[in-house]
C-alpha cells in the first residue's frame, strides 16, 4: 500500500454462486431436490491506488463489476480474496470510524424515506452520525446552497422529481462531510441541464473539501468534465489505469478532420474517409500518423476557411479498449496510475 494512498486494492475478487436450470416443470421439480449452481466471477483480481482528492473514473459496461467494486470498498460485500484498505480501514468491518468518513451515493437507489419531507430525513441522519447540531446546519446549509434545493427541502420525497430526489440523495449523503465519496452513476436519468449542475456541484465539493471521489458513468460528459484519471474495467478485470488524455493517444489509431472550404464542391474522398459533409464543411478520418501530412495537402491545395484536428469521441475510445481485450484475451492492465 502506497503511504499517501486513500483507497488501496491488491488482487481484489468477488465470486458469486448462482443457481441454474433447465426450462420446463420437470427440471423445476428437479431443483427442488438437486439445485445446480454455478460460480460467476464478478471482480476478477484487480489493483489499483487512489491518493487523496483525486476524482478517478470506472468506467465499463453494464455487468463490468464497477457497482461490485464499490459496493466492497463501501463495506456492503465482504470480498471473496484480496486486500481492501479505505482510509486504513478495512471496509467489510464497518467500523463507526470508517463509516463516518465515507458515502456511497447510487443514481438507481432511494434513501431518503418515501413520506416525509427530505430535510426531517436529513434530521434522521444527524442523530444517527451523532453530527452536532451545530456543525450539522452549517454543511445542510453549505450543500442546499450549492446545489440550489431551499424551495425542495419541505416537500414530501415522493412529491420530488427524479432530478430533484437525486440532489436531495446527494444532500443526506454529505451532511457528515465524508472524505469519500463512492458515486455509482449519480447523473443516471437527468436531463442535461441537471446532469450539469451535478457535476458542478461535486467539482465544487472536491476542491472545497479535498474529497477523494470514485465515480461510475454512462455518460462522458461527467467524466470528460471531473476526472484527469481513468480506470477501465471489463468482465471484472482492468483493461487500463491512467490519465484520460492518454487513452486517445494510445488507442486511436485515427483523428477526425474537420474543414470548410471556400469551394463545397470539392471531392475530398482522396484524403481520407469522408465521415459526413454538412454544405461546405467535410469530417474526414484519417490515419493517426498521416492527420499532419493530409492537413498539409488540404491547406496548399484548397481555400480553407476553417480547420480543425480532434481525437475520436472518449466512448468509441473506450470501444478500442474492450476490442483489444477481445483480441488479446490477456486481461493485464494498459497505462500507468496518475496522482
């Protein structure tokens, strides 16, 4: 364990046992008297360190093992093998310690109670973190500031949209100012502009405080705005560890184009695939290491108005990852840990 790390896993799995069977009443009787099962790996040997205030993102698709993950650093499953340490903790113990410097935030799961309104919920966490009073008006008042919620916080949760319920969620979940914070998709379902000042908020929340986040997203624009690092994980194994801006880098094998031309006329197909053309302005995929030679030709060749060079969108990035795990089959991690 790093001595500077906050989150610590070594060759961290989780194996479930799964029954199984046949369609058909006979093989239902039969599993009455013989259950099959099955073991199915959800974590399958992971590593990796985050050190204080960093916002690292875990990133994979539905089934990847994220929520399996979190729910173990969070102290909710007991591993199968390997060693968890969260703030020096070991999370399965549940130690008051441990659970009074942390939060597990889940997009698709309410916490706060259905009937009453969110802030006598808030008033129900204060008495069980033993949060004085004091001290527990001044982080209320600071995170319904921020996240702009005063006009909610009367109204019965059930009377809540799914945008305002999910910042209500976020409010009980800091009101005993955790170190930690274990987000699993805190944006799932929001519309943009609600997505937005979630993000804005948990940005804010980490610089103000030094809160070390983990965060689980389907969407990229919650990572592309709060996280410098990434880890990628697939079928329960890491497929890369290290800055965002190093997985285009080393898994595009192409850049985007895009130019406008005094003359739409023109045939561009000659100078890479034409990805779409919208009047006189072309995107064009290239080749990584042809994108300067084919900018060059475009510049002395035609009237060029506008020019830009951009790498391929972060999810088909991530597409690249999982492919090259299909085709290596290896599972060893890819890219170097970032502080």
């Amino acid at each position: 364990m790093l001595p500077e790390s906050v989150i610590h896993v070594d060759g961290l799995r989780k194996t479930f046992v799964v029954p199984e069977r046949e369609a058909g009443l006979r093989a239902a009787i039969r599993a009455l008297f013989r259950r099959k099962t099955r073991p199915v790996r959800a974590v399958d040997g992971i590593s990796f360190d985050i050190s204080p205030g960093e916002v690292v993102g875990f990133l994979g698709p539905n089934g990847a093992g994220k929520t399996t993950t979190l729910k173990m650093l969070s102290g909710l499953l007991f591993p199968t093998e390997g060693d968890v340490r969260v703030l020096g903790h070991v999370p399965s113990r549940r130690e008051k310690a441990f659970l009074r410097r942390i939060t597990l935030v889940m997009g698709n799961r309410n916490q706060l109670q259905w009937d009453i309104p969110a802030v006598d919920s808030f008033e129900l966490n204060r008495a069980i973190y033993r949060i004085p009073r004091r001290d527990f008006e001044e982080i209320r008042d600071e995170v319904v500031e921020l996240l702009e919620v005063q006009d909610l916080l009367h109204k019965p949760v059930r009377n809540l949209s799914l945008g305002e319920r999910m910042k209500m969620e976020i409010v009980g979940a800091l009101l005993h100012r955790p170190q930690v914070l274990f987000l699993d998709e805190p944006t799932i379902g929001l519309d943009v502009t609600m997505q937005k000042r979630i993000r804005s908020f948990i940005g804010t929340y980490n610089r103000r405080h030094g809160a070390t986040v983990l965060l689980t997203s389907h969407y990229m624009a919650d990572v592309l705005a709060l996280c410098k690092r990434v880890i990628v994980i697939h079928h329960g194994r890491i497929l890369f560890d290290g800055a965002l801006a190093a997985l285009s880098s080393q898994f595009a094998a192409y850049k985007t184009i895009g130019v406008t031309l005094q003359d739409g006329q023109a045939d561009l197909s000659a100078y890479g695939e034409v990805l779409r053309r919208d009047g006189e302005t072309f995107t064009i995929r290239v080749a990584k290491a042809d994108a300067s030679g084919v900018t060059a030709r475009l510049l002395a060749e035609h009237q060029v108005i506008d020019l830009t060079i951009e790498d391929p969108p972060i999810e088909d990035v991530i597409e690249l990852v999982f492919a090259q795990e299909a085709t290596d089959g290896d599972g060893e991690p890819i890219g170097e840990p970032t502080a």
